[in-house]
C-alpha cells in the first residue's frame, strides 16, 4: 500500500517517537497481560495443561463455542449480505434509521442484551410462547446461544460489505447485462466473486468476536454441561474453584485459537485490497 | 473493522441496475424482519419493562444515587480510556502508514489481537498480573496502591478491549492519504509538530472522531472484562453494566431494565452522532478509493 | 536504529507520562471507619438491614459515623475477589469452604472458624422447594424430584455457593434415608437429569423459575424462598418444606490482613459481633434466615417449618473434604455429568 517502499531514509520526522510509544503502550496494555496466561501455561506441568485442556468437558466447550461462533457466522453471512444489499441498492422509508440501527448491537452491552434475549425467548416471552407451541426451543439450547452470537456479530458483516457495495461501478454490471447475461447470472458470476473478499472478511470478524463472547450467552444459553456450556463459561468456572492454573489453560488454548483466526483475518484482508485496488 | 459506509450511493442514483420491484420488496421485507427480531424486539423489550410500572418508578431507578454513582463512574472510564486510546490511535496510526520497516505485518496483526481475545480473558489477564496472588500485585498493595478492584483496574480493562478502533480507523485512512503532503512541508522547512498539526490532524480529524466513537460506544457498554476487575462495591466499582446486573439479580426487574435505557439512549446517542459524522467522513474524504 | 536511539528521551518522556497518567489514579486507602463486607448473593437485602441498625447502634455508642460498604455475587467468585486483593473487613459467604480458601492464602488465620460463637455462623439456613401456586405437580418430598416429566432448576453447585448446599441436602437426604452413598449419588443423577438449565447463582435460578417460567420446582435457601413470595407474589408461588434437609451455615470472618492494613480490626470485631445481639438476631428472623438465639427463635417460630435438619459435619466431614468429594474437578458432580 505504501507508495515509498524503496525509499529507506524517512524525511518525516517521529519515528523514534511513534513508534517507541505504540511498542510500549501495546506491551503494557496488550502483550505483557496476554503473556501472563502463556507463562502461566508453560509454567505448568505439561500432563496437567493436556489433562486439563482435553477433558472432554473442556473439549465438549470448544467444540460447542466453535460450532455456534461458525453458524452464527454462516447466518450473519446471509443476513449481513441481504441488509447491506438492502440499505445500499433501494430507496425505501426508514433505510436511514435501519442503517444506524446496524450498530446497535456494537454499543449495547452484552449484559443487556443476553437479558433481553432470555426474556423474549423464555416460555412467557414476547417470541417464546409461541414458539413453544411450535416445538422450537431456542432457550437453553445451542440454538439459543446461536441468536445471541447472530445479534453480536451482525455488524461487522454488514459494515465490510457497504463500501465495497457501494464502490461497485455500475458499468461492471451494465456490461454483463448487454451481453445477454441473465440478472442471476451477473449476480452470481460477476458481483459475487467482486463482493466474496469482503463477506469473508466480515464474517472472519463475526466470528472471531463470536468464540469469546460471554456475557450475552450465559443468560440464554442454560449452561449444561456437554451440551451448552461454552468455553469462557469453563475458564469462569475454573476460576470460581480457585482452579487458576485450570482456567489458565482453557484461556490458553482459547487464545490461540482468536490469534489463529487474527491471522487468516489478515491474509483474508490482504487478499480483499489486493482484489479492490 | 471497516466501517466507511458511505452514503456516496445517493450521487451514483442507481437506477439502470435496479432489481426488480418484487425482488425488492421481498429483500426488503426480510431485511425488514431480520431488524424486528433482532434489533426492534430487543430495543422495544427495555422500554417496555423498564416503564412497566410507570415514569415515576423509571425516573427513581435512574436517579437513585447507586445509580448515579455508576453513571459517574461509566463515564470518568470513558473520558480517561478514550483520549489515551485516541493518542495511542494517531502515534501507531503514525508509525505504520508513514514508515515502512521490518514487522509491520505483525505489528498490525498484534494491534487486532484484543479484538478477537474473549472478554474473560481479558479481565483474568488482568486479574493475573495484578491481583494480590502475584509478586507484582502485592508489592502493589504493600504500597498502597490499589488497581484491580477499583476505578484503575476498570480503566484498565476498558482500554484493553476499545485498545484496536482508533489506530484500526486511522491506519488505512492515513495510508491512503500517502505521505507527499507532509514531506512537501518537511521540505519547505515546517516543523514536524507543525506538520502533524497543520496537515495530518486536519486531514484525519473525522475517522480519528469516529473512532473515538467507536472506542466510547464499547467502553461505555463493556462487561464481560470489568465484570472480573470490579470487585462489584456498591457505589463504587460499579459501571452502568455492572449495576444492571445487580439490579436484575436483586429482582429488581424494572430497575434494571430502566437502568438499561440509559445504556440504550447513550448507545443511539453515539449511533447518532456516528451517521451525522459519516456524511462528513465522506464529504472530507472523496478520493478515498 | 540510530534514528531510534536520537529520540529515546523523548520516548523516557512519554513512558513516564502514561505512568504519572497511572499513578494518580490509585486511590489512597479508605479511612479507620469504614468497612467492606464482601459477601454472597441472598444477603443484600440482610445486610441492608443490618447496616443501619449497626450504623445506629456504633453512633450511639461511640459518637462516630461508619460507613459500610457492600459487595455481593457468587459466594466463590466473591472468595477469589478477595484473594486476588478485593480489600474486604469481613467476609459473609455461604459456605466455609469458600474462608477456608482465603484463609489458604494467609489473608486470614486458619482456625478462624473457632474465633466467634457457634462455628462463626451467627445465622442459618436450610434448603427448602419453591413450586408453582396449588403445588400442581404434587411436589412434597425429595423424591418427588426425580419424577419424569419434573423439572427441577438449581444452579451450579461449581459456580454456586447455595447450588451445593442444594446437592448435599438433596445427598444428605437420600443417603440417610438408605445408608448407602452409591444409592445417593444415583438419586442425586437422577435429579439433575431433571436440570434443564444451569444457572451459575442462585439469583439466575431463581429468575429463570419465576420470570422465565422454567421448571416446576426450584431448590432454594429458605431466606430465598421467602424473598421470593415477597417480591414475585404469594399468588404465584408457594414455599413446600420437605420433611428432611440440610443446616446450611453461612459463616462470617474478619480478613486479618486487610483490617490491619486499614486500621478497622476493633469496628470489624464490633460488627461480626454485633450480628449476635438480640437486636441483629431479630432483623436477621425478619429476613427470614433462622436466628442463633432462643429468644428470637421462639418469637419467629412460627415462620419456620419443623424440618429434620442434619449438618455437613453430619454426614460430610469438614466442608474441605466435601468440596474434594463432590465439587472438585472429577468430584462426584462431575461422575454425574459424565456421559
């Protein structure tokens, strides 16, 4: 992205300064507190952090924080798409307060919002009674746990998506079209692979955010062991036994896993602006 | 985190390319429901409980002095963890688009990481380093001085999670921004400060707000973090979120939903102000792609 | 590199400046008459009480204002909050075990149970069911609670103080009743194969049942059950004891560490003590926690059921050794879970 890579001398002035201050205050804030849990870990006995890490309760966790974090962002990947499509391309009363409204869920506290959601979805609540009716149990079920994590990670899909939405020039499409390419056929092969990098880089983040979320889960999810116990609940519980080096270790692994997915965030970013410049 | 919607569309006037009108009005209705089941009914829902028993009942929940307390200390979080966040924002953002050295890559990366760090982890690091169990954190407390459970160690936590969104905002911002204005200065004599003050400040100062906003909306609603750091005093290490959550555990159902409006209200505040500034965004930075 | 080492001052310059930013922030400590009292969910609303009677009684007594802080959550989280240097006078938790755990860290003397009257527990409590109104389900006994078709919310005896005076009632019960503690762990499966939900406190339990409408029994502290009449409507919900329970004892302790540190043991002894006066037994029968004293004991009797109460000590050990049992990781809780 930089235009100067060759040129090695700077001419502006606050390297040393900049940079000295963005090392320093990422290892005081971010670094040396992360390395806390990683010296914690290796700290350990190494039987005891793999006893504890693959217990199948523990295992049990992440295999349910992963698996509802990949469906809530496979949803968020459709409804994202459809609600930037929407607020970008037509013109109808109230797009302006739905596109502010897409933030909601980034400002609304967790708390607040696993509240909510355990209420309307609860037998007595506004959508529970009748879905009870219906069979479909969203409290205390992964699915539960599902629509908490859609509500969380919703916006950074339909934010990735907009500017590139609406970079998108018209002639692209108007070209395909007077070749005698059918509506679905423009959308489906010329807009999007044009819009793919940035839905994976939206849902990437939908779901990064979605494998550590707590507070908004544990009051709708019902917390039962194997079945909807999430992996931040497990480090929580540890912790609440005095069991420090317990919850060390899931938090570890936990780590690894959101720097793994920091990672393919990147390459995913880097392949995004690649395909846009 | 790329949030430069644009509102650029309104020039384009898309007309040629429009759907269908009943693909439209199918997209739109669904779109439509997806906001009335996720983000209507949620809203609606803290209204709702928080005036079930009437206005007088809402206005003593959010005037008790607990709650105020929390209000207070919700909002001296935010005014220490946004300008540092906000300093610390422009100097990466500084660093990273105006330099090319070793490691940017990872340095970038690492600046994401308490992005994707669950909000547990977030306050048991914090616990780790600083608690009393720790040589660090009770040479601390042998001194007296106190961080974890008290105001620093909420302010803490807060700047670890809003720690990514101002330098996040800035960075692409100011990398496509280049640097031939600066130099051009450099060489006409200016001094660095002059040049930051003079060019890049004016040239970033709308993604720098809205980043700032970025990093109050979420400090101002964290829980998870604090949740762990607070130690949970009443009228004292309490944040807005956190007294919610008493208030709801001490059955007092329609305090805690009234408490939550305020929350609510702070967050179409900040949601507000976002949209009145993307115009500007845009209307400041037109060449942008 | 060079470029860097020119500008080092001015990189000492801001360090020092995010340190100043830091520093100012630490509070000093809190003055002599001023005390925390970190303590477990169900007590807001006794401590509330409490406060102000001691507050009264201390101003009368010595002329001087206190000032009592308060700070309730999860009986274990709240343990650990003080270990990790949560600067508590006194702690009120629901379970010994959870002192014992501060006591491990040497924030306070390991026989501290010995230290005030009666095992340092100037009120008790027991564990009793609350169901729907009319009883529907016909829910009288712990029996009753393995039913097919019941559901039976409690929350987690790992995260909940109170969810494991739940389980060693429910325990307690079944093995007295057979004598054997094969048979109560099956019972005790058997009752939570009838758990829908887990919450992590008592309080979540206790709105997952009434304002959720989950379940048709909820086990909870009898001071909880009649919180819970109170504040939802007896209307709603009614109180069944069963015959056999638990005496769970929630003690209190004042934190060596930290009372010295804040010059407050005399107002922390004071007010741990203050809780056996006729006056404290009385607010704490209001409250519906059962009294230590007789004469408040028979003033309330009426408000408690006659239940066959055994201890921990009983059936159990000390609560060190049912935390190992049952509790801890591989403890019987977890064998239940196992699939």
């Amino acid at each position: 992205m930089p235009p100067y890579k060759s040129n090695k001398r700077h001419i502006l002035p606050g390297f040393g300064l900049s940079m000295g201050y963005t090392v320093f205050y990422l290892s005081a804030i971010v670094i040396v507190p992360l390395a806390t849990i990683v010296i914690g870990a290796f700290k350990m006995d190494p039987q005891a952090f793999i006893a504890t890490v693959t217990s199948p309760r523990v295992l049990a966790s992440y295999r349910l924080s992963l698996s509802t974090a990949v469906f809530a962002a496979l949803c968020n990947a459709f409804f994202g798409f459809l609600a930037a499509w929407t607020l970008v391309r037509y013109r109808f009363p109230g797009r302006r307060v739905l596109d502010a409204l897409v933030d909601l869920p980034f400002a609304l506290p967790t708390a607040v919002a696993g509240i909510c959601f355990a209420t309307l979805y609860s037998p007595v609540g506004w959508m529970g009674q009748y879905l009870e009716k219906t069979g479909i149990q969203i409290i205390n079920a992964p699915s539960g746990i599902v629509v908490a994590l859609i509500f969380i990670g919703f916006p950074f899909v339909v934010r990735t998506l907009q500017p590139v939405l609406v970079e998108l020039e018209p002639e692209i499409e108007e070209s395909a079209q007077s070749l005698g390419a059918t509506r679905w056929q423009t959308f489906r092969r010329i807009l999007l692979p044009h819009l793919f990098p940035a839905l994976l880089t939206g849902v990437t983040l939908s779901f990064a955010r979605a494998i550590g979320e707590y507070g908004s889960v544990i009051f709708i999810a019902g917390n039962l062991p194997f079945k909807t116990e999430i992996a931040p609940l497990m480090i929580m519980t540890k912790l609440d036994q005095f069991d420090y080096d317990g919850a060390s270790s899931v938090a570890f692994v936990l780590l690894l896993i959101s720097f793994s997915m920091l990672l393919v965030l990147n390459a995913v970013q880097r392949w995004q602006q690649k395909s846009y410049r | 985190m790329q949030t430069n919607t644009t509102l650029q569309e309104q020039r384009k006037a898309p007309l040629k390319r429009n759907d269908p009108p009943a693909v439209q009005a199918i997209l739109i209705l669904l779109t439509l429901l997806f906001f009335a089941i996720f983000i209507f009914m949620p809203l609606g829902l803290v209204f709702a409980e928080g005036l079930r028993k009437g206005v007088a009942v809402y206005l003593e929940a959010i005037r008790e002095p607990f709650a105020l307390s929390a209000v207070k200390l919700t909002l001296i979080t935010a005014a220490i963890v946004v300008p540092l966040n906000a300093v610390f924002g422009v100097t990466a953002a500084w660093a990273i688009s105006k330099f090319s050295f070793k490691g940017k890559t990872l340095l970038v990366s690492l600046l994401d990481l308490p992005f994707a760090v669950s909000p547990v982890i977030a306050g048991l690091i914090f616990v780790l380093l600083l608690g009393t169990r720790t040589g660090f954190g009770s040479w601390l407390g042998d001194h007296g001085i106190k961080i974890i459970f008290s105001t620093p160690g909420i302010v803490i936590a807060t700047l670890f999670v809003t720690f990514p969104f101002v330098a996040r905002e800035l960075i692409p911002l100011m990398e496509a921004q280049g640097r031939e204005e600066e130099e051009a200065a450099i060489t006409l004599g200016a001094r660095g400060w002059q040049v930051f003050s003079r060019i890049t400040l004016p040239n970033i100062r709308w993604g720098l707000m809205y980043g700032m906003i970025l990093c109050m909306a979420r400090s101002i609603g964290e829980f998870g973090a604090v949740s762990v750091v607070s130690g949970h005093i009443r009228g004292m290490t309490n944040t807005i979120p956190l007294h919610v959550e008493i208030l709801y555990s001490e059955y007092n159902y329609t305090a805690s939903f009234a408490v939550s409006t305020i929350l609510v209200f702070l967050a179409l505040v900040t949601i507000a102000i976002k949209s009145l500034m993307e115009k500007n965004v845009h209307n400041h930075q037109p060449t942008q792609h | 590199m060079k470029h860097f080492h020119r500008h080092t001052s001015r990189l000492t310059a801001g360090i020092a400046l995010f340190s100043s930013l830091l520093g100012t922030a630490a509070q000093a400590a809190p003055a002599a008459n001023t005390l925390l009292n970190v303590s477990y969910d169900p007590t807001r609303e006794l401590y509330q009480a409490e406060n102000a009677a001691f507050a009264g009684y201390w101003k009368q007594k010595t002329g001087q204002t206190v000032t009592i802080n308060q700070s309730h959550g999860g009986s274990g989280k709240q343990a650990r909050a003080v270990i990790d240097g949560l600067e508590a006078d006194v702690v009120t938790l629901a379970l010994a075990y959870d002192i014992d755990a501060i006591a491990d860290s040497k924030l306070l003397a390991t026989n501290w149970q010995q230290r005030l009257p009666q095992n340092s527990t100037p009120y008790t409590s027991t564990i009793v069911f609350v169901v729907r109104k009319g009883n529907p389900k016909g829910i009288r006994n712990w029996d009753d609670l393995v039913k097919p078709g019941i559901g039976v919310i409690t929350p987690n005896p790992k995260t909940s103080g109170g969810a494991r005076w739940n389980y060693l009632a429910a325990w307690g019960y079944k093995q007295k009743q057979t004598g054997s503690a094969e048979q109560a762990k099956a019972f005790v499966k058997a009752i939570f194969k009838n758990v829908p939900v887990l919450d992590t406190g008592a309080r979540g339990s206790t709105l997952t049942f009434t304002q959720r409408g989950l379940g048709d029994v909820l086990i909870a502290w009898e001071n909880e059950a009649h919180l819970i009449l109170n504040e939802f409507g007896a209307d709603k919900f009614e109180i069944v004891a069963p015959p056999v329970s638990i005496l769970a004892e929630p003690p209190v302790a004042i934190v060596d560490r930290n009372v010295d540190k804040h010059g407050t043991r005399k107002l922390a002894e004071a007010y741990l003590n203050f809780l056996y006066t006729p006056q404290a037994q009385e607010i704490i029968a209001k409250n519906s926690y059962r009294p230590r004293s007789a004469a408040a004991a028979k003033k309330y009797a009426s408000q408690f059921p006659n239940i066959k109460l055994f201890t921990v000590k009983d059936l159990f050990g000390t609560w060190r050794q049912a935390q190992k049992t049952h509790f801890s990781d591989g403890g019987t809780f977890d064998q239940i879970y196992t699939p």
